[in-house]
C-alpha cells in the first residue's frame, strides 16, 4: 500500500490516506473492469479506522486481513537485503515499532507464519489457502 502514496513534497497523514485511498480504489477499478476478481494487497494497518478505509477502496470485494507473522531478525534482514540509504537507516529504526504497532492493532481476520527456513513462496501459498484460494 505505501507505493500508493509516494509523493512530494511531503504531505500530513491526512492527506497521504486520501491519496493512498483514491489510488488503490482507481487499481481496483481498473483490474474488476477487465475481468480480475482477486487482489493481494500488502502494507500495515495501525487501526480499525485504517481498515474500514482499505475495505471501502476494495468494494464490493471482501477485505479479509492476513498478518505475516516474521521474526524481528527475519524482517530486519529483508529490509537490509531491499533498502538503501536514508530510507534504509528509517525502515531499521521503526521497524520494531511498526511491527509492535501492527500486533497490537488486531485488524487481521487470521495470521500466517513465516519463520526461518520457510520460503516466502511456501508462506504466500499459506495466506492463499487461509482466505479460501
């Protein structure tokens, strides 16, 4: 979802939820017109209100959330393996926060794990199977 709102300059959190909202409504427009019925969509919700705005942008789908339960070292080394930089240094130092902020949350309608040693593919195949693809 944060590739949704990737904008300059930077806008208040407000805002960045209207754009993000307003895009992922437009992709969802544009994949159910040409015939798509499913969509995956990644990124964090912090709160309730976050969800409800993700499930309105999805209509008339049925949002169903699914937490990817990583490792702190695990997702650590994924950051470090993607990210470069500032962006790099800022994903380091609030991942513990977001990843705390997101448990805490509770929006998911089930969790699926993804420990050491367990491919990414064999977990994507396990959400798949969690919401009933």
């Amino acid at each position: 979802l944060d590739w949704l709102c990737w904008v300059g300059p930077d806008l208040d959190p407000v805002a960045l939820w209207r754009v993000k909202m307003g895009n992922l409504r437009a992709m969802i427009t544009n994949f159910t017109s040409v015939g798509v019925e499913r969509v995956v969509i990644a990124g964090a919700l912090f709160d309730l209100g976050e969800r409800e705005m993700v499930a309105a942008a999805v209509e008339p789908a049925d949002l169903q959330v699914v937490r990817l339960e990583v490792p702190s070292h695990q997702a650590l080394d994924r950051i470090r393996r993607r990210d470069v930089g500032r962006e790099l240094a800022e994903l380091l130092h609030d991942s513990p926060a977001v990843a705390s902020a997101v448990y805490s949350a509770g929006v998911e309608d089930s969790s699926v794990p993804n420990h050491d040693g367990v491919p990414i593919e064999a977990a994507a195949q396990e959400v798949l199977t969690t919401v009933g693809w």
